[in-house]
C-alpha cells in the first residue's frame, strides 16, 4: 500500500478505534494482509515477457505440428502408392 493509502486508512480506522496504538496496529495488520495478497497473486499474474516468451513457444511448436503433418502425408502417400503398386 502507498503512504497516502496507509495515511487514509488510519483517519478512518481512528474514528472508530480511540486508541492510537490500537488504530496503528489494526493499520499495519490490513497492510499485511492486502501485501501478502498482492504476494500471492504475483505467481499467478503474466507479465508482458511472460506472454512473449508464450507466443514464441506457440509459434515454435505450430511449426513443429506443420512439419510432422507433411512428414506424415507424404509417408501415407508412399504407403497408399506401394500399395497399389503391389495389388
């Protein structure tokens, strides 16, 4: 959380708990928690490399795919005409 944030946080707090240690303390604890949430959630959230490094890999294995899908036509082709060449 920001300054302005915490700062803001703890004028309202201090309306409902009289005791300033009480209201800095209950402050800190929600910083805690929203900092370890945002922590969390790191992992999870793609950064714009992230999505680079994925669409390069997509692209590399597409490649892969069309490769393999013309290797395997022209072995079935080769197939179907020996085949034939033997009936």
């Amino acid at each position: 959380m920001t300054a302005s944030q915490s700062l803001r946080l703890y004028e309202l707090t201090s309306e409902f708990i009289t005791d300033k240690d009480k209201a800095k303390e209950y402050v800190a604890r929600i910083e805690e928690v929203v900092d370890q949430k945002f922590k969390d959630k790191e992992t999870v959230l793609a950064t714009k490399s992230d999505i680079a490094i994925l669409r390069k890999e997509i692209a590399e294995s597409k490649l892969d795919i069309i490769k393999w899908f013309v290797a395997t036509g022209i072995a079935l082709t080769g197939l179907v005409a020996a085949l034939v060449k033997l009936l």
